[in-house]
C-alpha cells in the first residue's frame, strides 16, 4: 500500500469518526433483548433529528427494539424526542454519564411502554414539569448525581406504577407539599445526599406501599411529629449524617413494620424511649452520636439490649420533657431546635389517619394520638418475623443502580481530544507528503 492511499483511508475514517451520524446505533440481542447501542453526538442540544442510523439484526426491526444504553463516547445536552419515536416498545433507557442538562417536555413523549430510566451521572438541572406525563408504565426512574435543584410539582402526577424513585446526590434543599402524593405503588424512596434541612409534613402522607425511605446526608435538624406516622409499609429508614438532636416518637407514631433504622453521625442527645415501644426496631444503628456512641445489634437483635445501650438518651429525654413541660412558654423559644413543646401536637393530623389504616395486631395496639400508657402497647414481638422476610425480599430487589452512581473516569472530552490529536497528525502527515 502506497503511502498516499494510506494516508487517504486514514483521512477517510477520521471524517467519519467526526462528522458522522449525530444518533447511530449499533444493534445487537443480548440474552434475547434486541438492544440498540447508541452513539449520540449532540452538544448543542438539537431536537430537529429525522433519523438514527445503523442496520439491524436480520428479521428485527425498531418495533423490537426494548432498550437503548448509550455508548461511553456519546455527548448530549437533551434527550431528543426521535428516540422514543423510533423505538416506541422501548422497556429500559439508560443514558449515563453523557453531560445531559435538562429533560424536555417531549424527550420521553413517545415511549409509553417504558418501564425503566436511567439518567444518573449526569447535570441535570432542568426537568420539564410534563417529562414523565405519558410514561404510565414507569417501573423505575433514576436521576441520581445530577444537578437538581428543584422538582416540579406535578413531575410525578402519572406515576401510579412507579416503585424506584433515585434522586440522591443532587442538590435539593426543598420540595413542593404534595410531591409524592400520587406515588401509590413506590416502595423505594432515596432523597439521600441532597441539601434538605426542613422536612415537609406533607411529603410522606401519602406513600401506602413504600418500604425504603433514605433521607441520609441532608441537612435535617428536626424531625417534625407525625412525619412518618404515615408509612405504614415502612421497614428501613436511614437518617444517618444530619443534624438532628433529638428523636421523638411523635415524629414517628405507630410503625409496627418499621424494623431498621440508622440514626448515625448525628448530633442526637435524647430518644424518646416510645419510639421503640411503638415501632418494630430490630435494628439501629446509632453510632457517632451525643448519648451513644456506639454500634449495637449487627448480629442477633435484642430490643432488650437496644433499649439498654439508649438509657442514656431516654433519661435525657425524660429530663428534658420534664424540664420543657414544667417551664413556661417564654423558656421554649430558648431552645428553638428542640420542639417537645405541646403546640407541635396540634399539627399532626395525619397520626390519627394512619392509625385506622394499619390493622391493628392486638386490641392494645390501638393506636391514639396520645402516647399509649399500657406497657403492653408495645408491639415488641410480632412483626420480627414479618419484617426480617421482608427486609430480605426487599434488599434483593433493589435495582443494581444503586451501586453505579458514581460517573466513569472516561468523558466526552477525552474522545474530542483524541480526534482533535489524529486531525493534526494527518494534517502533519499530509504536509509532510507533499512537501517529499
Ligand atoms: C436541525 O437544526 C439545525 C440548527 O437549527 C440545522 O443546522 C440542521 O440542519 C437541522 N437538521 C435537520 C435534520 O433539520
Ligand atoms: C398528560 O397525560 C394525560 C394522559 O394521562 C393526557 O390526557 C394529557 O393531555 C397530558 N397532558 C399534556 C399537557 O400533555
Ligand atoms: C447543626 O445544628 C446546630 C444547632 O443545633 C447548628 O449550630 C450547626 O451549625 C448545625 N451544623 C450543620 C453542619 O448544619
Ligand atoms: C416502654 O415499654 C416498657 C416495657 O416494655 C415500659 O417499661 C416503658 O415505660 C415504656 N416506655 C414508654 C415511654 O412508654
Ligand atoms: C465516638 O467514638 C469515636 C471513637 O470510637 C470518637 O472518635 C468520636 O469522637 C466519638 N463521637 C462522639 C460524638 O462522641
Ligand atoms: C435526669 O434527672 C435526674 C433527676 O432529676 C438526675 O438524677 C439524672 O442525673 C438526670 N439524667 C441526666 C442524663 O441528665
Ligand atoms: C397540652 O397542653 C394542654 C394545655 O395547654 C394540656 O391540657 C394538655 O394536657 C397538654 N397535652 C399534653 C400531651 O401534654
Ligand atoms: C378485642 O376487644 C373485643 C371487644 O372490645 C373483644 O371482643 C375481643 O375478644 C378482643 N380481642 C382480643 C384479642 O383481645
């Protein structure tokens, strides 16, 4: 081979590689899935797309096409609407780590069959209030590390499906009353890693079937009563690295199902000893606090030995209320971040609703908005079995996401320096060949 034809094939695949298809997959069956592999070079954000290119496999077409993931080197701003045009049998998206910055009201218009979406790593910052209004079908939604500061508050109006719902490490420090409120069928919150400090009354009313709720690493400093009193399915909730001091059974009411919580890296110096009496805790995790610190029952759970290591905190507790209820008004408002105060128990309406949803597993457990006196009350016992099974069940379902979200080292710019580098020895190439 000449070294003109050389260099000529060299130039030729260099063009290629640049200006190319702006969306190409490269179809392929994986384990019986017909999958598109998409290249998408879009920095500027088009949505004018008419076409994807690429071959099938022989005797499929784009109505069989059940999932896209795009490819390491693609760059995009948006989700153009031309994916789910094409592919309208589309089950799983996944479009990781390729600089997206918003979703557009019609980026996912067209796909309603899909039940998975997965745009972590990305920086987002805008979603359109109608991003998710025609995905009825949605299973699992992941919008991990991204830049979200907001949510829309009618995003999740539609989702009467969705069980996974991933937003951690974003930055989102408030969010909409009734954001979640349509959420009937979510078992798996994660809010965790984001700026949030005060907890709305209203985001966790209307959750009957979650199971997993991670608020960890926010900025949350108060717990307010009656906050989760409504999640009746709950069985782990992780509160770890905030800011809260003192954990009440108020916020908590009756969770008989609630069997792990983690409380740790807090600055927590009182426990109210009926948060124990009234949930299922199994497992706590308190460690790196004020009036423990210390890790207890990683092994066999013993409410008994719980409840020992926490002397410390439910005799703060009690001192506290004591000293709280026996001083006047004018005194509370020295202490602002400890709400014990009598007021807070005039706002928690929600306690009494949730009560007469959970069945009741004994004629003691009839809850009430005042603190059950009986020691009885306690549902110590019961729901171990329940719980321990369920916990199992739950954790092996979780969507494998979870563990990916942290980026790639590879970016789009190192492929753009790449092809930069090889224009210039061409050009370098070229030069030389003409001048010998
Ligand atoms: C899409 O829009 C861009 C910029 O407006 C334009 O340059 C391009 O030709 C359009 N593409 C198509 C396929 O219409
Ligand atoms: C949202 O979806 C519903 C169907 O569930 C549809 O009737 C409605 O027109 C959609 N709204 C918009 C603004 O597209
Ligand atoms: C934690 O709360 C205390 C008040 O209870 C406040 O002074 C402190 O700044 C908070 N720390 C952080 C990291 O938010
Ligand atoms: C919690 O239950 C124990 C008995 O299991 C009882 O002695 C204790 O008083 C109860 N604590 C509260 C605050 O109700
Ligand atoms: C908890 O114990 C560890 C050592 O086990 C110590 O480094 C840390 O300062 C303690 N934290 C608090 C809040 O006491
Ligand atoms: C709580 O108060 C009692 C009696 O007032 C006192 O003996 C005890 O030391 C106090 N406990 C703590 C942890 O401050
Ligand atoms: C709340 O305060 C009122 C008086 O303001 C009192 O009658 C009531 O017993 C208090 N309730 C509790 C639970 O302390
Ligand atoms: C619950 O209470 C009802 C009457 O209030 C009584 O008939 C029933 O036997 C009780 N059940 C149990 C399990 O104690």
């Amino acid at each position: 081979m000449s070294k003109k034809t050389c260099a000529l094939i060299f130039l030729f695949v260099s063009f290629h590689y640049t200006f190319g298809q702006d969306l190409s997959c490269e179809y392929e069956l994986k384990s019986g899935v017909y999958c598109c592999n998409l290249a998408i070079k879009n920095p500027n954000g088009l949505d004018n797309f008419t076409e994807i290119s690429g071959t099938h496999v022989m005797s499929y077409f784009d109505r069989n096409v059940a999932e896209v993931s795009a490819t390491s080197e693609s760059l995009s701003i948006n989700i153009p609407a031309k994916i789910c045009e094409k592919f309208v049998n589309l089950k799983t998206i996944t479009l990781f780590n390729i600089g997206l910055e918003k979703i557009g009201e019609n980026s996912f218009k067209s796909c309603k069959n899909i039940e998975k979406i997965s745009l972590n790593g990305n920086k987002i910052q805008e979603v359109s209030e109608l991003a998710f209004n025609e995905t009825l079908k949605l299973d699992s939604l992941t919008l991990d590390t991204n830049q979200l500061t907001v949510i829309p508050e009618t995003l999740f109006a539609n989702q009467l499906n969705l069980k996974f719902l991933f937003f951690g490490n974003n930055k989102i420090s408030n969010m909409p009353n009734k954001i979640f409120e349509t959420l009937q069928s979510l078992t798996y919150l994660d809010c965790s890693k984001n700026e949030i400090s005060n907890l709305q009354i209203d985001w966790f009313t209307k959750l009957p079937s979650l199971e997993r709720l991670l608020l960890n690493n926010n900025k949350i400093m108060e717990l307010p009563a009656g906050v989760f009193a409504s999640l009746e399915s709950l069985v782990y909730l992780t509160l770890a690295s905030n800011n809260i001091s003192v954990i009440e059974s108020k916020s908590f009411g009756t969770l008989p199902k609630l069997n792990s919580v983690e409380l740790q890296q807090n600055m927590i110096s009182a426990i109210d000893e009926q948060f124990i009496n009234n949930t299922g805790i199994q497992y706590l995790t308190v460690n790196f606090n004020i009036c423990v610190n210390k890790t207890i029952n990683d092994e066999t759970p013993q409410r008994d030995e719980i409840k020992n290591e926490l002397k410390n905190c439910f005799e703060n507790f009690e001192n506290l209320s004591n000293t709280i209820s026996s001083t006047s008004t004018t005194l509370q408002t020295d202490i602002p971040t400890i709400s014990l105060s009598n007021t807070t128990s005039d706002s928690t309406p929600s306690i009494s609703t949730v009560s007469s949803t959970i069945p009741p597993t004994s004629n003691n457990t009839v809850p009430s908005t005042n603190p059950p006196t009986d020691p009885l009350s306690s549902p110590q016992t019961e729901p171990s079995t329940i719980t321990s099974t369920e916990l199992t069940t739950i954790t092996s379902t979780e969507p494998s996401t979870i563990t990916s979200t942290e980026p790639p080292t590879t970016t789009y710019n190192g492929a753009t320096a790449i092809i930069i580098a090889k224009f210039v020895l061409i050009l370098a190439f070229i030069i030389n060949f003409m001048f010998t």
